[in-house]
C-alpha cells in the first residue's frame, strides 16, 4: 500500500541542531525533511517566508532557525538578537498558520528561564518559564524566545493550532559555531585548546569557571525532537535536556576538552570575563515520564566525539 509521504520543513537545518536531525533522519518511512538555510530564504523577510512555504507546502515544521550564540555575543547583541529573532519567529508561525501545517515545533532555551529565583526553587520546570525576568546577560534574545512561546500558546488558543515549545538545555556537537568570540561555551573551548596545543601557550577559560550548565550532546537532542514530532502530543512545552544529576561546573568541562587533547601546560581562568548566569538548572522529568527511558551520550563520550570532528574539519568549520 503507498503511503503519502508528508513535508517536514526544518528551517535552520544547516546549523548545528540541524546538522544533527540530518544526520539521524534520512530515509524516513513517512517523512521528507526539508532542511533551510538562510541561503534558501531570509525568514526575518515574510514575503520571501510566505512564497517558501506556499512552493514548500509542508505538513509539518521543526522551527530551529535563530540568530544564536554564546554569553560574550549576547552581552552585545541585545537589540539586533531581539529583533532579529523576533521577525523570523513571527514570520514562521504566521506562515505555519496561513499554510495549515499540522504540528510546528519550535525551539525555546533553557537560559531564557527567570534567573532571581530562590535555590529551593532548583530545578525549574516548563511551568516556570515567565515567572521573572531572565538573566541580564541575553535579555534580547531571552525576550524573543518567550514571545515565542506566547505567540504559539496564541495561535493554538485563537485557531487550534498545533504549535508547541521544546525547551533544551545548552547543545554541543559536530557543526557548531567554534568562533572563540561568540561561540557558546564547548564549542569556544575547544578551538581554545586546540590553539594552546599547538602554540604551546596557555589554556584560558573566561570568566571563573564556577558556573553550573547541563549539556545535552546535538544527536540526542535530534532524537528528541524526532520524537516530538512522532510521539508526543502534548499540547504544552516539554524540556528536553539531560537530568540535573549531570550539571556540570565550567571547570570540570575546561579539564575534560584539556584531557581529550592530552593538553597538560597551563589552565588559566580569567576572571576579567563575566561568568554570566551561574545556574539554568532545569528539570527533564517531564521527559523521561513520557519517554519512559532514553540513553543520553555521556559528556565525555560527546565532547570526543566533537574534537575529533573539529580537527578533521578544522579547515572547513565555522570557526
Ligand atoms: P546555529 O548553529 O547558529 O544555526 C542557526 C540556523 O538558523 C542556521 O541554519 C542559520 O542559517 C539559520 N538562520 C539564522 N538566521 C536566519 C535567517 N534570517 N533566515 C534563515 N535562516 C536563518 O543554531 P543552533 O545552535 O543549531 O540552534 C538551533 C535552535 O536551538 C535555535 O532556535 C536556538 O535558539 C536553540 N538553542 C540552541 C542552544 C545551543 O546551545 N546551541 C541551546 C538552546 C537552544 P545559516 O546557516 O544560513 O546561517
Ligand atoms: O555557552 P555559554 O557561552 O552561554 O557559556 P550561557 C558561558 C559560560 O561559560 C560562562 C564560560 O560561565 C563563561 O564564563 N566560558 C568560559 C566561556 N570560557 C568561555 C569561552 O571561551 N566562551 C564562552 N562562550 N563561554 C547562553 C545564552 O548562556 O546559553 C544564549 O547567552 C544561549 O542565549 C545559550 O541560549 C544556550 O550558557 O552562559
């Protein structure tokens, strides 16, 4: 019996979590993926969105495509990531509604959550999104993230659409952005300590190395989203992130990419860098209740796994 094959259009799929939902869905039995870049579409355009999306005519879309980057970009990009983020959401849900798609998911973060919040409040959880301000270190790009989140909860109240949040923790993986000024924090600190390697100089990591993050490894993040797509119904956000049990301290992620690069000279931190938000811990239990059980890459597995790539591809990779 034929079965319809059914779009699925990805925008931001030539970025690191669109890299990584390649990697893991091609020849889907009931999916094509159509994966974006902005060399297909400028989606902060909507004329050019709308005129995609009707040649397109997707059942589905995986909205991942942002202007996205580490503490150090953010801390000066305030405006242009507001705004920038806020066009290419609009635009994409607009156009999600006008073309009927069925089920659109989009991406929220984990660091777009209320920051002042007391310690016995840890881990926070999908409910928690809007009750306080975000941490000041990417209030643009934070503010843009919630509105999404409204803007999707608004279109599902006005016209039932389909249209939920995933929320993941901080990502790595192969086909990041490893520019040392605006990459995030893994992908930053392993070109660092590539250079240091192979100039013999030291290791610096920004800031104190205190900070606590949850790192979820960029293939596992795409099975999630698979899943999401496939299996969970929901009709609210979901956190898709590794457990609090896995928080990490800068330092203990500084010495696992020094340790995969056998770099043993000298591990500077410089405290003339802000450390950002301290902690982002984030729950994953509604996750693993409807997941029932899913196999995380363990970081020391990942971060190789993300070296080994970067040397291999050290000529051809955003750096
Ligand atoms: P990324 O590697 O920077 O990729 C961004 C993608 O968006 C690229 O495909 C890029 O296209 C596309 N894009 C940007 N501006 C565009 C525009 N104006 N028109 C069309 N396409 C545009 O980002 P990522 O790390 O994969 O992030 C994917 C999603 O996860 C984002 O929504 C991000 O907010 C979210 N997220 C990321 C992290 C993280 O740690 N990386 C953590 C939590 C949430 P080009 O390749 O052509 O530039
Ligand atoms: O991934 P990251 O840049 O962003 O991590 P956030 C910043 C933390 O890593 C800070 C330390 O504590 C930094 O002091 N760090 C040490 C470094 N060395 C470096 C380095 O060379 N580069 C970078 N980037 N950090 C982001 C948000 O917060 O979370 C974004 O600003 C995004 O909007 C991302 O959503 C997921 O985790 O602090």
């Amino acid at each position: 019996m034929l079965i319809d094959i059914m779009n699925v259009l990805v925008t931001g799929g030539s970025g690191l979590v669109g890299n990584a939902l390649q990697n893991i869905s091609n020849n889907h039995k009931l999916y094509k993926f159509i994966f974006l870049s902005s060399s297909d579409c400028d989606l902060e355009n909507y004329e050019e969105t709308m005129a995609l999306f009707k040649r397109i005519k997707p059942e589905f879309v995986i909205h991942l495509a942002a202007n996205v980057g580490g503490l150090y970009k953010n801390l000066i990009s305030q405006s242009s990531m507001l705004e920038k983020n806020l066009l290419i959401n609009s635009n994409v849900l607009k156009c999600a509604h006008e073309l009927k798609v069925r089920k659109c998911i989009s991406c929220l973060s984990t660091c777009i959550f209320p920051d002042k919040i007391s310690y016995s409040s840890y881990p926070i959880d999908e409910t928690s999104l809007h009750d306080g301000p975000p941490h000041e270190s990417n209030y643009g790009y934070a503010y843009a993230k919630r509105i999404l989140d409204v803007q999707s909860k608004a279109y599902r109240d006005q016209y039932n659409d389909n249209f939920i949040c995933v929320i993941p923790t901080n990502i790595y993986g192969k086909n990041d952005n490893f520019n040392l000024e605006n990459a995030h924090v893994i992908p930053a600190l392993i070109h660092q300590c590539y250079l240091a390697k192979k100039n013999k100089k030291p290791f610096i990591v920004k800031g104190s190395g205190r900070p606590l993050r949850q790192f979820i490894y960029s293939i596992d993040l795409a099975k999630l989203i698979l899943w999401t797509l496939e299996e969970y119904n929901g009709n609210a956000n979901i956190a898709l992130s590794v457990g609090p049990e896995e928080e990490k301290t800068i330092e203990n992620i500084a010495r696992i990419i020094a340790k995969c690069f056998d770099y043993e000279f000298e591990l500077i931190f410089d405290t003339s860098f802000s450390d950002g938000q301290y902690k982002k811990t984030c729950s994953n239990k509604k996750l693993m209740e409807n997941i029932e059980t899913f196999d995380f890459t363990s970081i020391n597995i990942g971060i190789k796994e993300t070296i080994n790539w970067f040397i291999e591809n050290y000529k051809i990779c955003r750096k």
